[in-house]
C-alpha cells in the first residue's frame, strides 16, 4: 500500500517550520483566471533593492538561481534554494495580482498555496481587493519558516508594488497582451492600502509584536445611513441606531462591559482599558462609532469580544450593511462585514481578540443573539444583566 502524505491546513496568520531548503511553491487559481503570481526578495525595511528581486513571468529567475518561476494555465511553481537565498534578505514574499476590473471576488473557484505537506487555501468570497498577499518565508533563529498571510490591497498591483517599493509604470499607448510592471527602487509610500478581510473560510489572523505592545487599537463601526419608508402607506421615514461594544475580560478573570446602553463607556487608562469614543444615534455620522482600546496595556486583558446590537429600527442585519473594522498601528487593517445574515435577531458577536502569549489573535465570529444575557451565556462571561437605557 502506498501511503500518502498529510497535507496540513495552515490558517491565516499562522506559521510552520520548513524543513528542506530545496523545495517548491505551487500556487493554484481557477483556469482561465488572469491572474499573475509574483515571489519578491524583500530585505530590511520591508522593501525589494531593485529589479533583481522579482520573480515573475517577465523575470524567471533571481538570485542566480535560487528563486525560479514556472506558470501554467491553471497556477505557477517556483523552485527554491533557499541556502542560496543572499544573507541579508530577510523574506520572500509570494503574491497574486488580477486585472484592473475584477476583484478577487470575481474568480469562480479557489486561491491555494502549497509547499510540501503544508496547505494554505486562500478564500476569494467576499474578497473586493484586487492584489493578494499570499504567504512569506522568512528567516526567524537562522531557520526558514513559512507564514500565511491573506493580507489583501484595494489598490491592485500598483498599491501592492509601492507597499514593497516598487514603482509600477504607466501604461504606453502601444498594444501589450500583458500588463509589465518595471520595478525600481523607491522611497516609501505615503498611504499603506492594505486591509485583511475575515469570511468564513478564512476567519483568523495573528498580529505580532515583539514587545507586546500594539499602541491605540480602533475599532470601528459603520453601518447604511440610509433610512427606509415605514408608518402608514409608507409614509414615514425609519432609521436604525447601530451601537458598537465589548465585553472585556482581564487576565485576573474580571469582566465588564464597554457600551452606550447602561452609559458603562469604559476607561482607557485603567481596567477595563477600553473606552467608547461616542454615541452615532442615526449612522449619519461619516465615519460611525469608535471603540478604543488600550493596547500598551494589552498584557492585562484576556480577552475582547466585539459586538454590534440594533438599538432602534428594523432587526435585520443584511440591510444594515454593517462593518466592523480594527486599526492597530503597523499591522493591516481587519475588517468584519455583518451584511450576509438576514438574522432577526438584535446583537451581533462579531470579533474576538484574544490573548495569545502577549500576542493578539483575531476570530471573526458573526454569532446573532437575542440580547446581552444570551449572548454572555454563550461565551462564559458571567455577568448579571438589567434593564438599560442610553
């Protein structure tokens, strides 16, 4: 009997040793998808050199061998040496771009990357980017590691490019059956485009910082401004109210809840280090609600469940089109949509950050419950609930 090998699912943000340094990325899109994959040599400061560190269908081969490129109809391979990788290159860095109209969304099928037993599947549902980080390898302790990565860029090629300090020319005149960037050395972009969208499929994502400390984590909430006909024959005009909360945990086991309803609008500076930064009662306010949270103190904290509740207005989340989006400094931006559920029901569980070692790990988890009670039992906080008004 042949056996065969285990492949091991990796998920977004998490990462596994490599053990030969001979070995190969394959990366597989659905036929007929105009999509280009792309592995950069990227080296202090996040940036590539110059054009010798892309690896492409233009540019088959860098470093003398150590990376190569092969593309097929269906995917591409590059074959890698990573013993002849140069010393001082911290990381390659594997990409996806499409074309200038469709997002990713658009692909009828699945985004996967595979290097030995190791198997990333990179879900497309939801995805409105059109440019892809796929996955690293990086050196960590002289050793190779391999992290998946999903993070995505509004901006396509030229956003993804510039992130790296490559300067994308500008289309010519001249007819071309592919579209060529011409990468050279750059000062850094002023804008980072990049944004992490969590589906189903791909529902994780680990942030890291050495020290432990993230600085001002905002956490955003925003929702359809538009107000729907209601009353008789339709002739009145009815809004929702949308809040944003949390339930906060720290790491000697107490708990609180950071909210407009009951006015518990939290603390920034001590336990529960969360503060509610206002109250937008109609969604008319641009950019919605704020949620801030203290990470300098974030090795206090257990836990963070993020919610959004319908305080006023219909309870049905698809016409809400809400979002909930987490900013924390020099990590990308994580956004949670809660317009695929036509639940009744009032309160939305959306993300759940938790302690990992010092670390943050984000869940999505677009969990609907009947109200506060409900959706504390689920999750073992252990609170005791009363009536409220805001």
């Amino acid at each position: 009997m042949v056996e065969r090998e285990i492949m091991m699912s990796l998920p977004m943000g998490a990462n596994t040793s490599i053990g030969n340094p001979n070995t190969n990325v394959h990366v597989e899109f659905p036929a007929g998808s105009n999509i280009d994959i792309t592995a950069l040599q990227i080296y202090s400061g996040g940036k590539v050199r110059g054009d010798g560190d892309m690896c492409f269908y233009n540019q088959p081969s860098i470093s003398d061998g150590a990376v190569k490129f092969e593309q097929t109809s269906t995917g591409a391979t590059f074959f890698l040496n990573l013993s002849q990788i140069p010393q001082d290159a911290e990381k390659i860095v594997f990409t996806a771009t499409t074309d200038d109209t469709n997002p990713f969304s658009a692909l009828n099928g699945r985004l996967a990357l595979s290097l030995d037993s190791t198997h990333i599947e990179i879900s497309c549902e939801g995805r409105e980017e059109r440019a892809l980080i796929l996955a690293e390898i990086y050196k960590r302790n002289g050793a190779w590691k391999i992290r998946h990565v999903g993070q995505g860029f509004n901006g396509g090629l030229k956003a993804i490019a510039e992130h790296f300090g490559i300067e994308v020319a500008a289309p010519s005149d001249a007819p071309v059956t592919r579209p060529s960037p011409a990468p050279k050395t750059v000062a850094p972009p002023k804008v980072n485009l990049s944004k992490v969208s969590l589906t189903k499929n791909e529902s994780r994502i680990s942030l890291k910082k050495e020290d432990g400390r993230f600085g001002k984590i905002r956490v955003n909430l925003n929702w359809n401004q538009k107000k729907k006909s209601s009353g008789l024959f339709g002739m009145g005009k009815s809004g929702i109210d949308l809040d944003v909360g949390a339930f906060v945990e720290g790491i000697d086991g107490t708990v609180t809840a950071v909210q407009a309803l009951g006015n518990t609008f939290g603390n920034y500076s001590s336990f529960p280090y969360a503060f509610l930064n206002g109250d937008d009662r109609t969604g008319a306010t641009t950019d919605g609600e704020w949620l801030e949270i203290n990470g300098e103190q974030w090795s206090k904290l257990r836990r963070v469940l993020v919610y959004a509740f319908i305080y006023e207005g219909s309870p049905d989340w698809r016409e809400t089109d809400g979002a909930i989006r987490i900013l924390v400094p020099d990590q990308p931006e994580i956004e949670v949509r809660m317009n695929e559920h036509g639940s009744r029901d009032g309160m939305c569980a959306v993300a759940l950050l938790e302690n990992e070692g010092g670390q943050i790990r984000v869940n999505r988890e677009n969990r609907f419950f009947k109200g506060h009670r409900q959706m504390d039992e689920a999750y073992g906080w252990g609170m005791k609930w009363v009536a409220g008004r805001k």
